[in-house]
C-alpha cells in the first residue's frame, strides 16, 4: 500500500501522468490507408511482429483496442496458413 502511495502524484494519475501529450500522437494504423487487417498481406503483418516472432503490444504499434484484436486474428490466420512462421529467425 505505502508503495503505491509513493508512486501517484498529487493528482492521482501514477507515475506519468498521461494527459494531452498522448492524445496528438498518431496512431500507425491511421497512416496506413487500410480499412481492415487482412491475414494475406504479409508486409504488413510484417510490420507489428517482433523478430522473435511475438506480436507487438498496443503500446509500441499504437493501435486501438478493435484494431490490435483485428491484427492478433489476422497473424494466427496467418500463421495456420504457414504465411507466416511460429518463431522468428535464430
């Protein structure tokens, strides 16, 4: 308890206090011109996966909560279709 009290500041918000910073910043999937994730367009599938293989958190691609759900099932369509590998290189 006495750690979390530490960590918020005077307004509550936690540590970083997100406010208008994050709202300005542009999303990826905006600037993509596409209306829908297709599992068949590799590159970009390409794009929100790691090298590992691992798919990308919302928070480093910057994308909205329908459109992460929307990439997560387009890659493991991918993926039974063998588009795209389980793991990454090693």
């Amino acid at each position: 308890m006495a750690r979390q009290q530490r960590q918020q500041t005077p307004t509550g918000r936690g540590r970083r206090g997100r406010g208008l910073s994050d709202r300005g910043r542009p999303r990826k999937y905006t600037s993509l011109k596409v209306e829908a994730i297709d599992y068949k367009d590799v590159n970009l599938l390409r794009r929100f996966i790691s090298d590992r293989g691992k798919t990308r958190s919302r928070r480093v691609t910057g994308l909205s909560r329908k459109h992460q759900q929307q990439l997560a099932l387009a890659v493991k369509r991918a993926r039974e279709l063998a588009l795209l590998p389980y793991v990454g290189e090693r």
